[in-house]
C-alpha cells in the first residue's frame, strides 16, 4: 500500500467557528442597526414632546399682553397694580404659570402664588432682551427642584423703550414622567427584541454547529481507523440527518472491509507460515547433512533459509498488525528485567551486525537492575524491530550502539546509528502504517507502527530523532517498576 496522510479533518478550532462568524457578521450588525433604530426613536420622541411644551407656550397671547400693559408704560405704580391684576385674571393658569417683570429685569408677581423675589435663573429673559423678536426660550429648574420650559416676552412702549416683560412657565414634570415611561417602554423593547433574536439565532445555529461538532469529531475517529463509531441520529430530516445516516453507512462499510481485510490477513500469514516453517526445517536438516565438498548445495540451502526466515518475520509482522488492527494485540504482563532483554536482542543481533561489517556497542549502567512491568516477548520485539532496521539501514563499516540509562520515572533504551539517516519529511511519518521511508530495503513498513503500538501499550514513549545522512536515534522510555507498586 501506499504512504496514507492524515490531514487535520475540521481545522483548527479557533475564533473564526461559525458561532463566531453568526455573532460578529449576523448579530452584532442588526444589534448596532437597531440601537441606531431605537436612537433615531427615542430622539424623535424627546422632540417630539419637548415640541409639545413648545407649542403651548408659543400658543399664548403676547399681543393681548402687551396691548393690556402698554398703558401702564410710564407709570411704575400702575403697572404694578396692573401686573397683579393680570395674573389674578390669567385664564391659562392650569396650562402655564405667568409672571410679570418690570423694566428693571425684576419679577413682580406670579399667576401661582409662588414667591418670585429671589429668582435669578431667567435665561430666557436676558437673551429676549438682545433678540430682535423680543421672544426666547428655555429649560430650567425652579429653586424647588421642578423642570420646566419658559418663554420671555418683552414689553416695548412705543417710543420703542422695554418697560417690562411677561414670562410664561410651563411645568414639564408630568411631561418628564410620561417621556420616561415612554422611553423606559423603547429601551425595553429593544433589549426584548435583541434577546429574542439572540436565542431564536443562537439556538438555529446551535442546532447546525452541535451536529456538525459531533459529525466532525466522529469523522476524525473514523480517519484514525476507528469505524466502530456512530453518530447519534439528530432526529431530523434535513441535510444534517442524511449526512448523519450518510457517515453512519460509510464508518459501517469501511469497518466490514477492514475487517475482511484483517481476516485475509490473518487467514493468509497462517497460511503462509505454515509452509514456510516446513521449508526452513527442511533446509536446515539438509543444510546439516549436506556434504561440505557440495558447496553450491550449501550456498544453496544457506540463501532458502535466510530468505524464508526474512519472509518468516513478514508474516509475523501481519499477524502482530492484524492483532492490533482489531484490538486482540494480548500483553501478558510481569516484571521484566530490561537489562536481559537488551542483551538477548544484542546477543542476537551480533552476528549479523558482524557478518555484514557493522560494529554492535553495548553500554550498560553501573548498577545491573532495571525492571519494567510488562510482556518480555514484545518488548524484546521491539527491540529486535528496532535493531533490526539500525542494521538495515547502515552501511558497512558503521557502528550501532545500545545503552540503558536510568531515570526517576523512565528506563531509556537507546539505539544509536551513524546509518543514512532519515529526511524531515519522512521523519513524521515513520510510524504511521505501512509507510516505508526507503523504497530500496525490503521490509512491510509496519514495523515500527506495532513497535509504537507496543510502547503505548506499556505506557511508554517512542521517540526517533534523525537527520539525512548523520543517523538516527532511536529512544524507548518504559516506566520504571519498583516493588512496592505491587506490595
């Protein structure tokens, strides 16, 4: 088979989820559109009644005023006299509130009673004074607190001459209470329909990214080979549910192909060893027997058992990868000492190094014991895998060295090479299944992909760090067992 690379299925989750996009692109705009909405009618409503309180004042009669005081314009008593008369006789009193201002800037009596001999804030009247109209407006408080809205007329004689001047007051405390209301009524309908659209949209695109999470995460077991997985059925008959059903299918097809493809595996390394092991057996009987003047008989037989047992170990690396495919790869678990599982796999390993004329090292720690807990034969598979490709993998004259060092939690078994190396690229893909960095050797490419599966199995790390053309290293950390852990 082909190198198979498994790309990152979904992406990165990062700010930029469709969650995020609904917020920023969707919700936040039609949020900043309708509290430009609600700013435009809370504006137009303030207007709208302060207008109103306009209206009422513009509405009163300042010619009938002036007419009605323009002959008291010389006569400051009489004016007085006339003043308290007029706001006696106001008819409005319970739209507006009337005072009467001499020609001294000074108010002089009020149509409700109120004490005016100490009211500084008239605005309004100062700016009636420079204003051509003889009329201004504005808003202020009385001394007691209340809000109201006032308009100053001033008073002219005809010689052209101010003798004074009529104020009209109106209150804007209801009005105030009733544009609150109104206003409180507008805020909380904005923040009732931005709730609402806030829920209504966050639940429709929950109800789209929780599928999809799941639809996601389930794609990415089946990618890592695991079609045992399903997704549950989001109960709908949209899109969603047929992609749903869709995955379902396909991780339901996908699991009965790699299981006939495990069972012909498996089917076939039996059949496959069976022979084997009859051939090797045979050789090596007539390998024995061969009469040594036979040399090509020898040579013959030499090469038939040194080829079955290469093809031996292929079919044993099929069994171990049909194991593991369908989870039936059995640790039998003990303390093993690692120290003479590293030394029967360079015991074993010596000759072959040496007949291909490659030196072999061995660099033990000081003090000989260094247990693991775990299944002696794989993790001596492992070493052996990991040797085997060292001494595949460098030339003749080159040197594979095996040491053991201690740690607090780790045992590290390190294998050294000064062979060809292996490029970054290939570098990240070595363990994946049947991937082979080299073309040229003869191998299945699934070595170290039982070997890995092997070490994890243990709780253990496999590290490989290597450059193109200066070795590689190859490190296997297993936890350390002490005796109390079993005690």
């Amino acid at each position: 088979m082909g190198r198979r690379k498994l790309k990152n299925i979904g992406g990165a989750v990062t700010g930029k989820t469709i969650k995020a996009r609904w917020l920023r692109n969707i919700f936040l705009v039609t949020t900043v559109f309708l509290l430009i909405i609600t700013a435009i009618l809370i504006n137009s409503t303030y207007l709208r009644y302060y207008h109103a309180a306009q209206m009422i004042l513009k509405s009163c009669n300042t010619d009938v005023a002036e007419a009605y005081f323009s002959y008291y314009a010389n006569d400051e008593e009489a004016f007085l006299k006339a003043a308290v008369a007029y706001a006696e006789s106001y008819e409005y009193r319970d739209k507006a509130d009337i005072w009467v201002i001499d020609k001294n800037g000074n108010p002089i009596v009020s149509s409700g009673g109120y004490d005016v001999s100490n009211f500084d804030e008239m605005t309004d009247y100062y700016e009636a004074l420079s204003s051509e109209s003889k009329l201004a407006m504005s808003r202020t408080r009385m001394p007691w607190g209340e809000p109201v809205m006032t308009m100053s007329y001033i008073l002219t004689a005809p010689d052209g001459n101010s003798f004074g001047a009529v104020r009209y007051i109106v209150s804007l405390r209801d009005m105030n209470r009733q544009l609150g209301l109104v206003i409180g009524i507008i805020i909380v309908s904005f923040l009732l329909i931005i709730m609402l659209m806030f829920n209504s949209g966050y639940y429709f695109v929950s109800s789209i990214v929780n599928p999809v999470k799941v639809i996601n995460q389930t794609a990415k077991r089946v990618a890592t080979g695991d079609f045992s997985v399903r997704i549950s059925s989001p109960h709908t008959d949209d899109e969603l549910g047929e992609l749903c059903e869709t995955i379902n299918n396909m991780a339901e097809q996908l699991g009965e192909t790699e299981n006939m493809k495990n069972s012909f595996i498996s089917t076939v390394s039996h059949e496959i060893r069976t022979p084997l092991t009859a051939i090797k057996g045979w050789g090596e009987t007539l390998y024995s027997v061969a009469d040594d003047k036979d040399e090509v008989m020898k040579k013959g037989l030499g090469i038939i058992i040194s080829e079955t047992s290469r093809l031996y170990g292929m079919v044993e690396e099929l069994l171990d990868f049909s194991r593991m495919q369908s989870g039936k790869l059995v640790m039998k678990s003990a303390v093993v000492d690692i120290i003479a599982e590293v030394q029967q796999a360079y015991i074993m390993y010596q000759p072959k190094a040496s007949a291909e004329g490659k030196e072999l090292f061995l660099e033990l720690p000081e003090e000989e014991e260094s247990f693991v807990f775990g299944d002696s034969d794989r993790i001596c598979q492992v070493f052996i895998n990991i040797l085997d490709n060292a001494v595949k993998y460098t030339e003749s004259g080159g040197k594979i060295t095996i040491s053991v060092e201690n740690a607090k939690k780790y045992v590290k078994i390190i294998f050294t090479d000064n062979g060809c190396g292996i490029s970054k690229n290939d570098l990240n893909h070595v363990k994946e299944k049947f991937y082979k960095a080299n073309n040229e050797k003869h191998g299945t490419g699934i070595g170290l992909a039982v070997v890995d599966e092997i070490v994890k199995l243990h709780s253990g790390i496999l590290r490989i760090n290597s450059n193109e053309g200066n070795g590689t290293k190859v490190t296997v950390m297993l936890p350390v067992y002490k005796k109390e852990e079993q005690s």
